[in-house]
C-alpha cells in the first residue's frame, strides 16, 4: 500500500514497551504500526546511512574561482583548475549535523493528527512492523517500504526535509525509552529539540 505522505508521529508506550507510529495521509487515513527495538537496530544502520546521503558536499567539492587579473590586452596564462581535497568523514559529519539541525527548526512539530482520519488498523490494532526494505536516496527522495507482521507493506516516500524529521523523532524517542541504542545523527554537539509530530 503506497501513502501520500501527510504526518508522522513516534510515540514511546512504557507500558508495551514498544514505539508507536502513526501515518497519516492526504486522503485522512491513517496507520498505526508498532516498532520494536530490535527492530529499530536493524533499521537504523540502512536509515542514517541514506540520511547521510543527503548531505551536500558538492558545495565543498566545487573548485574555486580563478581570477582572471591581468595587463589590459594581455591574455593571461590560463591556470590549472584549483580543486579542493575530498571531503573527510568529519566533515561530512559535521555537515550533516548542521544540516539536520536547519531541517529540525524548520519543521513543525506541534500539530497532532487529525480527529477524523479513518484508522485503517481500527480492526486489528497497531500492526507489528518485522522488516523493511529502503531504496537509496536518488537525490529527492528515500522511499521506504515497512513490512508487517500479517503480510502488508506500507510504503512511505520521505523528501529530505520529513527524512531528518523521521529520524530525529527516532532518535529523540528511543533515547528516552532508555533502550541504549546509540542513533547519533550527524555531530553528535548539534542539540536536540523535543518532538511530537513532523509534516
């Protein structure tokens, strides 16, 4: 089942131990999916993984200007193109960090989901979620389909922006369940904000 993205929201119940995740749609649907820790372990590493995809190092990468200074009637010499080194995993962490911070100020998470959205897993409860498959990040989108315990599949298409406020949500939340995973994004000195839902 492929879903127009609307909002997401992660919540942890102490009680079962378990993150809640709620999708809702443009069509005023909505799917309630559990995700379990060891779950989210496995997840994680293919997640942040693509979230670090996003981050725009070719603004680091493009050579600098060469002036073109000379006596007037004089042609230069042409130079050789100044390239810049590649960039290290500390900055591209660094980037990241700065980038995901951009998107987490940018990002409304105040809003709930709305009253009147038809809860498709009304009849069956909160699905578990066993599995997920995560496409690469093409440059506008990550497309991610979750796979639950009775044999659906949700498909859910993040752009860049909702794809930082999903993993900060996963982020934020499982730190606070105390489950000891450690899902650092970006430089681990970029603060965290409190998060309720993400559009």
């Amino acid at each position: 089942m492929s879903t127009q993205l609307h909002q997401l929201t992660v919540k942890y119940l102490p009680a079962e131990d378990r993150i809640l995740l709620r999708i809702g749609t443009s069509a005023k649907t909505e799917y309630r999916l559990w995700l379990t820790r060891r779950f989210i372990a496995a997840l994680w590493p293919s997640l942040g993984g693509q979230l670090a995809e996003t981050a725009d190092v070719q603004a680091l990468r493009r050579p600098a200007a060469v002036p073109q200074d000379g006596p007037v009637g004089k042609s230069a010499a042409p130079e050789p193109p100044q390239t810049k080194p590649p960039v290290t995993p500390e900055v591209r962490e660094a980037l990241l960090g700065m980038e995901h911070q951009t998107a987490i100020d940018q990002s409304d998470f105040s809003k709930t989901h709305e009253e009147d959205n038809v809860d498709l897993t009304a009849n069956t409860g909160p699905m578990m979620v066993t599995g997920a498959k995560v496409k690469p990040w093409d440059g506008k989108r990550l497309v991610m389909g979750l796979q639950t315990q009775n044999g659906s599949n949700i498909t859910v298409t993040l752009d860049k922006k909702l794809l930082h406020g999903f993993c900060h949500m996963i982020s934020t939340t499982v730190h606070k369940a105390g489950w000891g995973l450690n899902l650092a994004i970006g430089d681990p000195a970029q603060a965290a904000a409190p998060t309720r839902a993400i559009h």
